[in-house]
C-alpha cells in the first residue's frame, strides 16, 4: 500500500463523503485509509485538484479584507481613526476533497466558515490584512468576488488539467 509520509505528499485537509448536510467527515483512520485509496486509485487527479485549491485559497486569502479602523469625521472637520477588532475571518478558510455519486466521483471544495463571510462588503477605508487597500470594489461581495469570480475564471484550465490528469491515472492502471 502507499505510504504518503514516505512519498512525501500531503494529507487532503478534510476528507468528506457526500454532500450538504446529509455529508459526513471522515476521521480517524479511516481518513488516512480513504486518503490512501483515492490517491492509489486517482493520484494525478487528486494533485490537480489539491494544487488548485490551494492557489484558490492562497489567492482569497491574498485579497480578503480585515478590520483596522474606520474613518471618523467630527463636527470640527478632525478626522481619527476608531479602532474596530477583526475577527479574523481570513483565518477561516477551510478546504477538502468530497468523495459524492456513491463513491463513483471526487470533488475539491474550499470555503470561508465564518458565518458572515457571504455578506462582507468591502467600504472605501477597507484594508487588506497586509495593510494595502483592498482591490475589491466598494458594495461588491467579497467571497464573490476573491473566491467564485476567480475560480469561474480558471475553469477552463482546470478541466484541461484535471482531463490530463485523469488520462495519466488510468494510463498507470492499464
């Protein structure tokens, strides 16, 4: 059997089985037993899947904005900065692979678990968590557009890729 510590490659982050709420997460050693399996079985396709995820994640996380202050203007026209505590939805991606179809098709999947991760806007005086102006839009949905627009974008590669994949995964089976 494979052994992923000795080949050097990285465990999935969560492994699910199914989808929505009626899914399951698999843990325990029946994780790394699944783990095992998919990547016997589709390695190739599990690389692509598991690379692009992480560019995906690295590239939301790149453009997500944080709370440093907001801009505030007294009646005598002084402005100050009031101080707001973030609380650090940036830190909340999460990302896996869902085994669905009964076991007949892997998925990836990368999402923010803060529960007001969809209904952040960024507003004019928004930072990035480096400190730089955020390069979304004011009013425009954040998780639009740093996670889905960007995925959308790359669709096209990724199916070229994940098609390549699959193609060397049952290259090695034959």
């Amino acid at each position: 059997m494979l052994d992923l510590k000795e080949e050097g490659r990285k465990m999935a982050r969560k492994i699910r089985y199914g989808k929505g709420k009626a899914s399951i997460e698999i843990t325990g050693p029946q994780r790394e037993l699944f783990e095992q399996a998919l990547r016997e079985v589709a390695g190739e396709t599990m690389k692509v899947l598991e690379d692009e995820i992480d560019t995906r994640v690295k590239e939301a996380k790149k453009n997500w904005i944080v709370r440093y202050g907001k801009p505030i203007t007294n009646k005598s026209g002084q402005t100050f900065i009031r101080k707001q505590q973030s609380k650090r939805s940036v830190d909340k991606f999460t990302n896996g692979i869902r085994i669905i179809e009964g076991g007949k098709a892997i998925e990836g999947f990368f999402r923010n678990d803060a529960p007001y991760a969809f209904a952040i806007k960024p507003a004019s005086y928004s930072k990035r968590e480096n400190g730089s102006a955020s390069t979304v839009q004011e009013g425009k949905n954040l998780a639009n557009e740093t996670m889905w627009k960007p995925a959308k974008k790359n669709v096209n590669k990724l199916i070229k890729k994940m098609a390549d994949a699959f193609i060397a995964d049952q290259k090695k089976k034959g």
